[in-house]
C-alpha cells in the first residue's frame, strides 16, 4: 500500500485539517500518517483556540514517522508561524521527501490574513520552491501574484508568475470568488518537458456545507500522486472525489459543514 504524511493542524470537529487529510487519504487508498501543527478547538461555526506545537517536537513528529513509514507523498495545510515552516522545511530536504502539495493557507474565506507577514515570506523563501505543486485560491494567489485577479486570463496570467518566481506548479482555485469551481493547473516543467497550462472545468453542486475543501483537495492531490498518477490525473482525480463528496449532500453542524469524505465507500 502506498503512504502519504499530511503536515496540518487539529480540527477538533473532524472537518478540516488533520482530520479532513486522513479521512481523505483512507478513501483514496493510501495510508495515512500525520504530523501535527497545531490544536484547535472548533466547530462548523468557527475557531475558538488555537494551540501550536514546539518546534521540536515537530521535529520529532516528522522524524518518527519517515524513518519508519517512509512517505509516497506529503501535504501540508495551515503553518502559521517561521519556526514551523522552517522545520517542515529542513525535514524536506534532509529526508528527501518527494510528491509535496503544498496547500498555503494564508487569507480566510472573508479576507482576513491568517498568518504574519514573516511567516509569509518564510513561506515563499523555505517551502515553495520544494513543492511539486501548491494549490492557492483567488485571496492566496493575489498575495504570491502581488495584484488582484479578476478574471480567469488574470488567473493563467498568476499561475504562470508564480511558477516562475517559485519553480513549482500551481493549481490556482477559482472557487466563488470568479466561477463554479473551475481550477487553472499551470504545471511548468514536468519530466523534463515544459507543459502547458490546464483548465478543470467543474459542475455547480448547490451545497452550502464546503467546509475543509481546500485540506481536501491538496489530499487528494498527495493520494494520487503517492500513487503514481501524473499531476495532471492526480488533480482530475481529486476534483472527481470532491465532487461526490460535495453532491452526498452531508448536512451537519450549525454553520458551513463537513463534507462526506466516505462518500465512496461501498
């Protein structure tokens, strides 16, 4: 069986982060392991505390996991502060990780930044020139792109400027902020071949709950690279998967609920 590590926080509610990352590996068929960021308490409704872990006891988290259980893959969510990245980072390189989705959490749903402005620029210097892809939406991709988007010439016009400032390719997310979920994949070089860039066009599923979609995605992503797919397919397969998650119709919580990550078990 093949492995992926996801690098997250704790959604105490079991929508997002951690939680949403092994929920999504089980059902797509790898094994999931998990290194812990943070703790947070929350529910459908929002975030109440948040609590991070030492530096070094993330270290050892990584440590004892691909010294023993060595990883297909690799996603990492939420990182909010320098020391975090940093150590995820310097566990990249030592141990050779390969398949990284990095997912950069940066700007919530309503705007609001939800990491310093150092912690941004450790991100964009230590962790995204390791990434075999990240997966920004529109607010993420205007802090890497330095200007708004608007449209979806705007979006290949991002992702093709991230890639060059980064090296890695991008899946820059529409979601509502432009269109129906319609996702612009810029691959850049890939087995020594320069790509060209890809539209995944989606379907509207009228579901309010979309809570942990973008952990989701990104592990999604990492099962199927851990896999073997190339991106291109990991990232087709993985908006497939949401897609049945979304249309199972789960309706939980007094907020924007979780998604049904066992939609496809039979």
């Amino acid at each position: 069986m093949k492995t992926a590590l996801t690098i997250a926080g704790s959604d105490s509610s079991g929508g997002a982060g951690i939680q949403a990352d092994i929920k999504t590996m089980t059902c797509n068929g790898v094994f999931a392991m998990s290194a812990i960021t943070a703790l947070t308490a929350q529910n459908t409704t929002g975030v109440t505390a948040i609590k991070e872990v030492e530096p070094e006891f993330l270290k050892e988290e990584i440590k004892a996991v691909v010294t023993d259980i060595f990883p297909d893959a690799v996603k990492t969510g939420m990182v909010s502060s320098t020391p975090l990245i940093k150590v995820i980072s310097d566990s990249i390189k030592e141990y050779g990780l390969k398949n990284l989705v990095v997912d950069p959490v940066m700007v919530a749903t309503s705007g609001a930044k939800l990491i310093s402005d150092e912690a941004i620029e450790t991100l964009k210097k230590k962790l995204l020139p390791l990434a075999t892809v990240i997966t920004p939406n529109i607010p993420e991709a205007e802090v890497l792109f330095g200007r708004k988007i608007t449209n979806e010439k705007e979006m290949e016009e991002a992702a093709k400027k991230i890639h060059e400032d980064y090296g890695c390719a991008v899946l820059l997310k529409g979601g509502h902020s432009l269109n129906d979920a319609n996702d612009f994949l810029y691959p850049g070089n890939e087995n020594g071949k320069n790509q060209e860039g890809i539209w995944f066009y989606g379907k509207k599923i009228n579901n309010p709950n979309t809570h942990g979609t973008g952990c989701t995605l990104s592990s999604a992503i990492a099962s199927n690279l851990a896999k073997g797919f190339t991106l291109a397919e990991s990232v087709k397969n993985a908006k497939d998967y949401i897609s049945g998650a979304l249309e199972a119709m789960l309706d939980l919580g007094k907020g924007s609920g979780p998604l049904a990550h066992n939609w496809n078990i039979k």
